[in-house]
C-alpha cells in the first residue's frame, strides 16, 4: 500500500470526500461512490436519548432509499454519522455508523470502512485529509499565528502512526513560509504536491495574505485589494472557514482589525471553474444583469432559488420541452407509482421510456416513475441550457460581478522539492464556459440541485 494511501485510509469513511470510493471484498464490480458525511447531531455532541437520535437519522433519510446500518445502535447510542452514498448503478444508498458521542477530536478515526468493503487504492494522491474541514472544525476567527499553529498540530495529529509522519514536516515549513512572507523550496514535498496545492493552499494562502509581512509578498492584485479597502496591509487581521459553504463561493474570510471582513475563494493556478451551485451565483445577479441577459438570468434565477423540482420544471416549460399541462400531471402523480403508464400525458410517458436506466433498475423495489420523469426531464433540459449564448453570458457576467478575492496557490515541483507562492485576483475573475451539470438525478430518487461547472 502506498504511503499516501495509509495515511487517507487511516482516517476512516468520515474522511471521504465526494467521489471517492470503496470495492466490495467479494466482487470488485460492486462499488459505492462517497456523495455525502452527515454528522448528528449537527450542534453538540450527542442527543439527549437513543430515540431522539433514531428519530434524527431516520429524518435524514428518505423513505425511497436503501438505508444499510453499519453497526448496531444500543441503548447508549446517542450520536451518529451517516455516509451517503451511490451504488454502480447510481442510486443512493444511506450508511449508518453508532457512536455513543462525537469526540471532542471529532469524529475521523471512528469508522474505519464501510463493512464489507475496502477504500479504493486507485485514489488520488490529493485525496489526503488536510483540507481545513480536517483541521478547522469550527467558525471561530483565529489569528494569523493561532490558524498556523492549528495547521500543524492538526497535520501532526492526521500522520501520527501512519508511517506519513514526514507530511507533518514538510506543512511546518510550508506553514512557516506562508506565515513570514517567503518562497523557498521545500525539501521532501515531492510527493504531496498535488496535496499542498490543492487543498493546502486554501489554509496557506490566507495566512499569506495575513504574513509577518502584511501580505506583501503575496503578488497580483494585492495592492488592489488593499487600496479597496483603504489599509496598507492585513496585519493583524483574523481568518475563518465557513463550515456550511459547500453551496456557495466563499472557502474562508478575513476579518480585518474594524470588523470588515474580506471573501476569499481560493483555488489552485491550474484549476479551472467555480463552485459548483447556482445559489451562489443568484446572490451577486444585479438587475443591470437580469435586463442585458433577461432569459439567461431567470433560468439562473429559477434552478437557485425554486426547489429542485418546481425549477427544472419551470425551466423545461419555458424551452417548451413539456407544457403546465404535463406540469399537473407529474404533480398529481402518486409518488409510490413504478408504473410509467400511470403518468397522465401521452408526452411524459414517451419521454420517460426514452430515458435510459441501468438494467434491472425498473424491478427495484425502490424505483419510482416520478423520478424517472424527472431525471428525464433534467437530461433534455440540460444541454439545451448549455447551448444558450445568454445563459453562459448572464453566468459570467454574474460571476465576475463580485467583491471577494481570488487567492491563488501556485507550486513549483524541482525533483523532491516544492515551492509555493500565491497571488490574488481582486475582484475575483472568471471565464470560460458555464454548463450546467446532472449528478443529483436518478430513476430512484434525488439528491441535491443542478450545479454548474466552467469548462
């Protein structure tokens, strides 16, 4: 097993991030997909009683879908997390882990691996468990010199026993780096570049921009971001990582000496697109937008801000994909229903049948012809959005339309060596195309809205 492999299987199924996987010990056909950890309860550290913890899981999850108990809860079960997941075919299933409590340290360590099933090995070497969501667990303004120390004793803490101890030396010198300004090689980095530039650097970069130094040695439009602010530098100032952002722009915040507070999106200099929901982006739409681009902004408005299924179907409507009258009939459709031919309009049916699904997907106990309509539905509208010069434009227009900065990481791999050095993009600036994506869709179900990508 390699070394970054230990370290990442160390830290247990709470350490997953989307799109990481785990193979069946009996048939490698079968795999489950990481989409989601909830931790419960999502305030304190345990419920008062088992029944009001059995009543929060079985809240989150929906009546439609698989849930797999990864062990058993007893009468001192108080806290739980749950792992959602999807399956080969890709419908959703909800695993379960029983903890008596969440940990003061938190809950990484606690559930070693889905029962039944091996973490991948083919998983990249930038899955390692040191985004600032491992380290950071909650949204306390921390000084330049606190948030470093945290750093690496968080990272000391992740390595310790994994046989990756060397990582927890090589962030202390990137730590140490950011923090007084300087850009030297860092011996030993090598093979945790990928690391250190993609989710490192969204803990470096601010204290960067908070250094010893003010933040000067960090390039751009540094300057800029000053001057907007009317400081000579980021003395001083405190960071926070929002622990709820996975639906919108903003990675963490600095909070300057008076109280303001500067957005940071941070990314890596190769990367290439913005977060992946719409409501972010609704949120900085501006009326001089909606006017120049009326039909591109009202598909951003309706899909980030009706529900995930009044908004595709408004939107599919108005490209004259289905009618109100197909509308009614999917409402007025018994949710239970597995029979296509139970959808009232000679149109849905057509549509559902021509979408494909897994085989055997239509036997499912847990299929539902709603769904099937839906995902569709989404799959027409989808590309037909995508094709719409408006819509990309009323997207970038909205996404460049913003007053956060972009704080780069850009490395620098020499041999064993690395070398970080960061810059800004004041405002933040975006381009390239916008399209929208289906993942949350499924003849069984549906788990999130349609997100966006730049391509």
């Amino acid at each position: 097993m390699r070394a970054f492999e230990l370290l990442s299987e160390s830290r247990g199924v709470t350490a997953r991030t989307q799109g990481e996987t785990y193979i069946s010990n009996t048939d490698e056909n079968d795999v489950l997909t990481i989409q989601d950890i909830l931790v419960l309860p999502k305030e304190g550290d345990a419920f008062r009683d088992k029944d009001e913890m059995l009543s929060a899981v079985e809240g989150a999850v929906p009546d439609q879908f698989a849930q797999v108990n990864d062990n058993n809860p007893n009468s001192g079960s108080l806290a739980a997390v749950i792992a959602t997941v999807t399956d080969k075919d890709g419908i959703p299933q909800y695993w379960v882990r029983y903890l008596k409590s969440i940990p003061a340290a938190g809950v990484h360590g606690t559930w070693k691996t889905l029962n039944g099933y091996k973490f991948s090995a083919g998983v990249e070497k930038e899955s390692l468990p040191i985004k600032p969501s491992d380290i950071i667990t909650d949204e306390n303004y921390r000084s330049r010199d606190e948030l470093a120390n945290s750093v690496v004793q968080g990272t000391e803490q992740l390595v310790q026993g994994t046989g990756n101890e060397d990582l927890a030396v090589v962030m202390k010198s990137a730590v140490e780096q950011a923090k007084t300004g300087r850009t030297e090689d860092i011996d030993g980095a090598g093979k945790y570049f990928n690391v250190l530039q993609k989710y490192a650097g969204e803990y470096l970069g601010p204290i960067a921009l908070t250094s010893t130094v003010g933040g000067a040695s960090v390039r751009g439009d540094t300057g800029k971001l000053f001057a907007a602010f009317e400081v000579n530098n980021f003395l001083g100032a405190k960071i926070m990582f929002p622990q709820h952002v996975s639906q919108e722009l903003i990675d963490s915040y600095i909070q300057l000496a008076d109280g303001r507070r500067v957005q940071i999106s941070s990314k890596i200099s190769t990367s290439g697109g913005a977060a992946s929901s719409l409501s972010g982006v609704y949120k900085q739409m501006t009326p001089e937008i909606e006017a120049q681009y009326p039909r591109g902004s009202l598909i951003i408005k309706t899909l980030a801000t009706e529900s995930a299924i009044n908004g595709p179907l408004k939107v599919a409507r108005s490209l004259q994909l289905i009618n109100q009258q197909d509308i009614v009939a999917l409402n007025d459709l018994d949710k239970r229903s597995q029979s296509i031919q139970d959808l009232g309009t000679e149109r849905l049916q057509r549509m559902t049948t021509e979408q494909g699904v897994q085989s055997g997907t239509l036997q499912r106990p847990d299929y539902r012809v709603f769904w099937h309509a839906m995902t569709a539905i989404v799959n027409q509208m989808v590309p037909i959005v995508n094709s719409m010069d408006e819509f990309k434009s009323a997207m970038l227009a909205t996404l460049n339309n913003n007053q956060y900065v972009q704080l780069v990481t850009q490395g620098k791999q020499t041999n064993d060596a690395v070398k970080l050095s960061y810059f800004t993009k004041f405002p933040a600036v975006f381009a390239g195309d916008s399209q929208l994506v289906n993942k949350t869709y499924f003849a069984t179900g549906q788990k999130g809205r349609i997100g966006f990508k730049l391509k």
